[in-house]
C-alpha cells in the first residue's frame, strides 16, 4: 500500500515540474477578439432599446388621458336680438353671458380600432433594430482579417526564429571547422572572418524576428483581451483549401433586414390611410357649464363614439410609396455589386493559392539542390581549394531557399484563410 502511494506522489511530482504551455488557435482568436471588443456592448443596448420602443408602442391600445384648463375673457359675448317690450312681453329678460369664462377638464379616449397603425408600427421598430443588430454583425466581423494578420505574422516570425537558430549552429560548426582548418594549414583568418560575420548578421536577424514576434503577440493580446505568455504555442492550422464556396458574408443579412424594414415603412403608409374608431369621455368644471346661459361654476361631463379620417395621406401616398421602392432597388443593387466584387475577390484568391501551392512543389527540391552545393563548397574548403566567402554565399542561398518555402508556406496559410473571410467560410 504504502509503495503504491509512493508511485502515485512521484508521479504526481513529475506532473506538477513539467511546465505546460498553453495552445492558442485561430479559431479561438476569432471568437476572443469577438468578445472583447468593446463594441459588442452595443448588442445589448440594441436590444434594451428595441424592448423599450415596443412597449411604447403597445402602450397606444390604453387609454389616453389629457387635463386641460383655461380662464379667458372677451371683448363681446353672445345675445338674442330680440325686444320682448315691442312684442309686449314686458318683463322677460335673457340673461347675458358672462364674459369671463373659466374651465377645468379632463378628458379620455379609447382606441378602438386604429386601421393597423400600431401593429405596423411595432414591425418598423422590430426590423429597424434587425438592421441595427446586422450593422453591428458587419463590424464585428471585420474584426477576423484584423486576426488573421496577426495571427498569421506570429507564425511567420516563429518559423524564421526557429529556421535561425538552425542558421547559426550550422555558422557555429563551420567557424569551429575552419578554427581547425587553420592550424592545419588549410584556410586563412579571412576564411574565418567571412563566417563570422554571418553568424554575427544571423544574431542580427534573429534579434528582428523576436521584436516582430513580439510587437504580434502584444497587439494580438490587446485585441483578444487577455495576456498571452511567452510560452504560448500557435496551433499552425492545415493548409486546406474551403470546399463550400457559397457566400455567407453578414453584409448579406444587412441587406435583407434593410428591405424587410423598407417594406415595414410601406405597410406603415397603408395603415395612415385608414379611419380611426374610438370612444371617448370627457369630465370638467366650468363657468359656464354645458349651459351657456347659466352663470356659475358648475360640473359636466360628455361621452360618445368618435371617427376621424385623415385623407390628407392620399395626396402623398403614391410618392411616398415609389420612395420606398427607391430604396428597395437601391439596396438590391448594392446587394448585387457586393456580390459581384466578392466573386472577383474569390476568384483573385483562388489564383494566389494555386500559385502558393505550385511554388511550393519546387521548394523542396530548390533546398535540396542547394543543400547539395553547399555540401560540395565544404569538402572544397576542407581541401583548401576554396574560400570562406564563398562558402557563406553558399550557405546564404540555401538559408534563403528555406526561408522562401517559410514564406510560401505561411502566404499560403494566409491567403486560405483570407478566402475564408471574403466568403464566411469555416470562420467560426
């Protein structure tokens, strides 16, 4: 029992020494640098606002309520022309208005049918905030080519660090060679003076590709929001080509939600044309009352059924309709132009990947053939038939021919996952 202990707590030991080093993917990029941008908040304030403009709306089926009051005098009031004296009705007196007159009411109206005014309404304000929330989709998309160029750059800068350091210990090992070389006769200072100062250059360029690795990672960390260590490994994702070319860019969304809102906009217009049918009650206190010739404050109130019509919308309805369809062939236009410039993209990218690939296939053998040739200046120079600047122009093409299928390896990378950008494809 106790020896079974003791195995698990060494290997428990084992386990906590071993450093482990975090794994950082494209994909999990895209979805960090989604959620740390500050604009995402704005999802939710869409959200609030819609909610908040939908329950204003609804709130025109209750009953609204208006107070009013009002104290006026005026130069003449109404009288009955009439002289009861020369009719012989001597005595009789129509009492005169009062010409300072006061009124309190408070008054009550009931929808009771609005001609669709309110639903139609409710649906601008529901597809006003679609567009708002697609608009934010476009933006915050956007944010992915901003990833894939920094994303892409670390990986770019790595593959050079570590290509480098290969650089250097095969420097180090030819300086040691020609050291030797030397003291046998063989080679001169200037030999190893030449390899030298290659090795010094590549300690130069290494220097460059940290800060460039460096200057990446420390943008990338301030857009996804999180530090990223030192330590941390870039997945280098599989150069596979999309198989789904179909366009499923959130601009397109943008579009339908601005013609679904346009075409709200014109059911809007038809329920301004309709009639409006609704109760109403009104209470008030007043001198006069409904009695105009009763001089004192006195209490009333009205109630009926009201209908108004407003046909003053049939002037503008035809223009206000053709203004809408405007915009309807305007947004299907700029639909199709995006559309189309995408294809050309799609296509212009599809180009670079072809020629990525096609480069790639001589690589190889361009690092082989060069390989071989620096391999041969090496057995020239342990024979002394040749010199160490020549034999680091040599080394020189071969470091450059691996770093040229670095390069093409990562443009390739680059330009598959810029064609996934242009056409929403596998960027999740």
């Amino acid at each position: 029992m106790d020896m079974r202990i003791k195995t698990i707590t060494f290997f428990l030991a084992i386990a906590l020494y071993v450093p482990s080093f975090a794994q950082l993917s494209i994909e999990a990029c895209y979805r960090k640098a989604q959620a740390n941008y500050p604009l995402i908040k704005q999802y939710g304030l869409i959200a609030k606002t819609e909610e908040y403009n939908l329950s204003n709306a609804a709130k025109g089926y209750l009953p609204h309520v208006t107070f009013s009051a009002q104290a006026t005098y005026q130069s003449e009031v109404t009288e009955i022309p009439i002289d009861f004296d020369a009719i012989g009705l001597t005595g009789v007196e129509i009492p005169a208005l009062s010409k300072d007159q006061y009124k309190m009411e408070l008054a009550l109206n009931q929808t009771l049918w609005d001609g669709g005014a309110i639903r139609s309404e409710k649906k601008t304000l529901r597809t006003q905030a679609e567009v708002d929330q697609r608009n934010m989709d476009v933006t915050i998309y956007a944010i992915n080519d901003r990833v894939n160029q920094l994303y892409f750059g670390i990986l770019l800068a790595e593959a050079q660090l570590a290509q480098n350091k290969v650089l250097q210990a095969e420097l180090r090992r030819n300086c040691d060679q020609v050291s030797s070389y030397i003291k046998n006769g063989i080679a001169n200072q200037s030999d190893l003076d030449a390899l030298r100062v290659e090795l010094l250059k590549a300690k130069q360029t290494e220097a460059q590709f940290r800060h460039t690795r460096r200057a990446y990672v420390a943008m990338l960390s301030r857009l996804i929001g999180e530090e990223i260590g030192e330590q941390t490994r870039f997945v280098k994702p599989e150069a596979v080509r999309p198989l789904a070319v179909e366009n499923n860019r959130p601009e397109l969304g943008l579009y339908q939600a601005q013609i679904r809102n346009l075409e709200a906009q014109d059911s809007r217009i038809t329920a301004g044309m309709m009639p409006k049918l609704g109760l109403f009650v009104t209470g008030g206190y007043g001198n006069p009352g409904l009695d105009m010739f009763e001089d004192k404050f006195k209490a009333y109130y009205l109630a009926g059924v009201r209908l108004s019509w407003n046909l003053g919308s049939l002037y503008t309805r035809k223009n206000d309709r053709r203004k809408v369809q405007t915009g309807i062939r305007s947004i299907e236009t700029q639909r199709e132009t995006f559309l189309f410039n995408t294809s050309l993209d799609v296509a212009q990218r599809n180009a670079t990947i072809d020629k990525y690939f096609d480069q790639l296939k001589y690589d190889d053998e361009i690092i082989a053939l060069r390989g071989s040739v620096k391999r041969a200046s090496e057995a020239k120079m342990a024979n002394g038939t040749l010199s160490g600047t020549d034999l680091t122009r040599d080394i020189h093409a071969e470091q450059s021919a691996i770093q040229d299928k670095i390069l093409h390896e990562i443009e390739l990378l680059l330009a598959i996952y810029n064609l996934k950008y242009v056409t929403n494809t596998g960027n999740k």
